[in-house]
C-alpha cells in the first residue's frame, strides 16, 4: 500500500490476560479493514466465479481475503483466520478465531451497486468479541470492542429508541438461493407480508454488514436474516451489541455462532419483532 511498516506486537491464543484481547487486538482488524476497503474501492471485480447457484465471488474478494490472511498472519500468528472464500487457515485449537468477509454484497459489487462491505471479526470461543465493517463506497467504518462501545469512525453510536413496530424501519435479509431455496423463500415471504402490514417500511438491502451496522447507527430499528454464516455476521454482531442492540436468534434466544437466525434490533421493538416472526408462520426453514 506504500505505507512504512509499522512496528505491532504479535499476538498468540493465550495473551497475558483475555480481558486485554479486545482492545488490543482492534488495531489490528482496523487496519485490515483499511487495507481491504482501499481494494474494494480503487480495483474493478474482475473476473467472476460461479461457487452455486446464483452465489459468486470476483477478482476482488479473493484479492482482499488473501490481503487480509497476509496482515493477519503477520500481527497474530497463532490465531487462526475462517475466511468466506478459503475456508480455515491455521490451528483452530486456541480459544480466538478470526472471522473475515472480503466483499459481502459481490452481487451488488460487480454491478456498481454501492451497498456492499467488508466485514472483520474476532470471535473467542464462538462469540465475537471486536469487529470492523468497512463501507468502502460510503466512507463509512464502524467498530467496537467488547465493552468499549460502538463507533462509527470517533463517534460513539447507539441504537435507535423507537418503540412501536409503525413506526419503524426494518431490513430483511436476502432471499434464498441454492437446495432448498423455494421452501426457505415462502417462509421469508410470509415474514415479508406480516412485516409490511405491522412496520413503518421494508427494506432489502442485500449485505448483513450493512443491516447490522445501520441497527447499530439507528438508522433501521431492526434488522432480520433468516441466516447466520459467521462471515457476514461476526463483525455486526458484537457492533450491534455495543451499540445497545438485543442480537438474538429468531425465537429470541441470545444470538449464538450456531444460531440459526441473526435478529438485531433496538431493545425498545426486539420482543414485538419476535412476535411479529413467529405470527409469520410456524417451523421456518432456515439456511
């Protein structure tokens, strides 16, 4: 990048204590997700690959995971890396993992859409702990550290204080695609029809990074994806949670690594969203 080297301790499973690992660590994710975002946002996506149905990945994404596998390497050697493209590089035995999404949003990437991220996090023993989502078209990064709060650049974020489910703005998470997708698909579209007839405003958007970080913000009230890949959800989760968010699976149990659903939304409208997900139809089928 033509930047100097700069001088960073390196970091095992086991530093000296793990309350320190977050804060300490953070720089570290902030400035792989400099590095990632400045690739995003000066690089064309190149060639794309077809990894499903209707599921790809561009030049891009292999080139930013692999630069941010290389940033990680280097500063936290003994702290394996689970990346959406490569999968798990390194000893997956320590209690610390991180968890990377060069690009989420590709579709939205390869076609100039502006809506598409780059996510970063840690995650300790399945739960997050720090987490870094660039915006690369909107000039936006947000991130946090457990405990520490959630920012949107220096300024401390919090979720928004709306209290009636009319009065708010919600994001659902993409359709389905792939096995499975027609069943999966007339479940989110059942969710749809009772969040348009209770709620202020739908939106899709495409990437987690975005729903999630923007329920941090307060610019939506909640957030709903009938999924949980780490990949999209590790940075925004523990982004959401600092910034007041209740991160909970769809039947409003704490948001888990093995959660099924990733449900953000401020703590005022959280329970009237589970409600509102289980009046939508009993046994959802989720990715």
């Amino acid at each position: 990048m033509g930047r100097p080297k700069r001088s960073s301790p390196r970091y095992g499973t086991r530093p000296n204590r793990m309350s320190d690992v977050p804060a300490a660590l953070l720089p570290v994710a902030l400035r792989a997700a400099e590095m990632a975002g400045d690739l995003v946002r000066t690089r064309a996506p190149g060639l794309v690959t077809a990894k499903g149905d209707r599921d790809m990945a561009s030049e891009v994404d292999y080139a930013v995971e692999r630069a941010v596998l290389d940033h990680l390497r280097e500063r936290t050697p003994d702290i394996a890396v689970l990346g959406e493209e490569d999968g798990v590089t390194g000893d997956t035995a320590g209690e610390l993992l991180w968890v990377i999404d060069p690009v989420d949003g590709t579709a939205n990437f390869v076609r100039n859409i502006p809506l598409c991220g780059v996510s970063i996090g840690l995650v300790e023993r399945g739960r997050p702990i720090v987490g870094v989502i660039d915006l690369p078209f909107l000039g936006t990064r947000y991130h946090a550290a457990q405990h520490t709060g959630a920012y949107l650049g220096g300024r401390r974020i919090r979720t928004s204080m709306t209290t009636d489910l009319e009065d708010a703005i919600v994001a659902v998470g993409d359709y389905a695609v792939g096995e499975g997708a027609e069943a999966k698909n007339r479940q989110r579209i059942a969710l749809t029809e009772h969040l348009a007839a209770n709620v202020q405003r739908v939106r899709m958007l495409g990437p987690a990074v975005i729903d999630l970080a923007w329920v941090a913000e307060g610019k939506l009230d909640a957030s709903i994806t009938l999924s949980n890949k780490p990949w999209d959800s590790a940075a925004g989760v523990i982004i959401a949670r600092e910034a007041g968010a209740k991160v909970i699976d769809h039947d409003g149990t704490e948001h888990e690594y093995t959660s099924s659903s990733t449900i953000a939304a401020a703590p005022t409208v959280a329970k009237k969203i589970v409600t509102l997900i289980g009046d939508s139809g009993k046994g959802l089928t989720h990715d």
